[in-house]
C-alpha cells in the first residue's frame, strides 16, 4: 500500500508536469501479500531433537525449553535463570529482546505463566549452567547469534544421524518450534483456549494459524476419541 501511493504520486507530479498523460496505476488493486505457512515438525522429528537436545552441552538447553515451552525465541534470549521455579514447575514470561534490541516486555505487554512436566522442570534444573541468562550468560545474545547457534545445533544433530544412518531432518526456523509445540498440544486434546493463552496469543484466531491439524489419521483419532457415544 506504501509503495502504491509512493509511484502514484510520482506518476500525478509527472502528468502535472507533462511528462507522460495517463497514469497507470489507476484504478489498480493492492494485492495481499501471501504468508508462507510455517510447518511444525513431525512427531518423530521433535523425538530425534528432543532426545538430541538432553546430550548437547552446547545449545541442548535452549531448544529443550522451546520445545517444552513453545517460547518465542526473543523471549527465550531474554529468559533468566531466576524466571524458572523448579519446585513449582512454572516458567515466567515477562521479558523479551525487541527487534532494537532492547529489552522490554513481552509482545502484547502481557506477562504469562507456562506450566511444565516435573521431569522437565528437574532436567532443566540439572542442566543450569548460566549465571543469569540461559542463552549468554551474563549478556543476552543477539538475534543473529541466537539464530547461528539453533542451525549449528541442527548441524550438530544432522551429523549424528547421518552416522546411524538416519535421515537428515531439515532445517526449520525457530518460529517453526511454537508452530510445533501448539499443534502438538492441539493434537493431544489441548482446548484451543488454553493453547492460545500458553502460547501468548490475543486470540484464538492467531493460534488457529499457528496448528497443522490437517492430517487424517489424526482427525480420524479425533472424533474417536471426542466423538458423540453410541
């Protein structure tokens, strides 16, 4: 829309200054731009990453809690130690790295609570390391470190499968792990209310394009198992 009105405004100072007579742009229409849909890891690849994720020193950690978490990844470059109660098992989301790279609040200003499973509050406690910030240390890392430090990982697991002749998993952003994690929860009979509210959207409406629950044998799992009786 910006660039529509930019162009027009060149053609009408052009027309005014008689330098050509008709104005192309006209009557044209914006066209929409098209979203590419993020795709969600298959269940067997989140159990390749997962698994890869507890024995990587490296960058294990990080991916752990984003696939326990769906986090988004400029809150977990903002996540502090102190932010995890282990004993309680909840992780508090109430800062994240603005694109100018400064930290503030969360996206929506909304603080939100993420419960998770005693085993995965105890592995992360045993796996704690930083002093502070669990991607960094004492600094928050970049986007762009973040982002070489998730690929290297990929590259890291890839490697290791390849070695036990397994297939390579292809490479997906970090966005893609939330897009993952609330279509796992979906799948597993999470209400849509409570995934919306887990994953930090202001709507059903945002979550709805976050899940890819368009699978068969899933949707025939689905009436099965919430189907009417009889």
């Amino acid at each position: 829309m910006r660039m529509k009105f930019l162009v027009n405004g060149a053609f009408t100072s052009a027309i005014d200054n008689d330098f050509c007579i008709k104005n192309p742009l006209k009557g044209a229409e914006v066209v929409e731009k098209i979203q590419p849909e993020k795709e969600a890891f298959t269940e067997e690849e989140v159990r390749s990453i997962i698994n890869f994720a507890k024995t990587d020193e490296i960058f294990g950690l990080p991916v752990y809690i984003m696939f326990q978490t769906g986090i988004r990844s400029q809150e977990m470059r903002a996540l502090t130690v102190d932010k995890i109660d282990f004993e309680g098992g909840i992780i508090t989301i109430d800062k994240a790295i603005k694109r100018n790279g400064v930290l503030g609040l969360p996206k929506n200003n909304k603080t939100r609570y993420i419960p998770i499973r005693p085993e995965a509050a105890e592995f992360i406690k045993t796996k704690i390391t930083a002093s502070k910030y669990i991607v960094g240390d004492t600094h928050y890392v970049t986007m762009e470190g973040f982002r070489g430090r998730y690929f290297w990982f990929f590259d890291r697991l890839n490697k290791q499968l390849k070695k036990a002749g397994q297939q390579p998993i292809t490479r997906k952003s970090p966005h893609s792990v939330r897009h993952t994690v609330a279509t796992h929860w979906q799948i597993n009979g999470m209400p849509i209310a409570m995934v919306c509210q887990l994953m930090g959207h202001h709507s059903t409406e945002v979550t709805d394009k976050y899940t890819h629950v368009n699978n068969n044998r899933v949707l025939s799992e689905a009436v099965r198992n919430y189907g009417l009786l009889g």
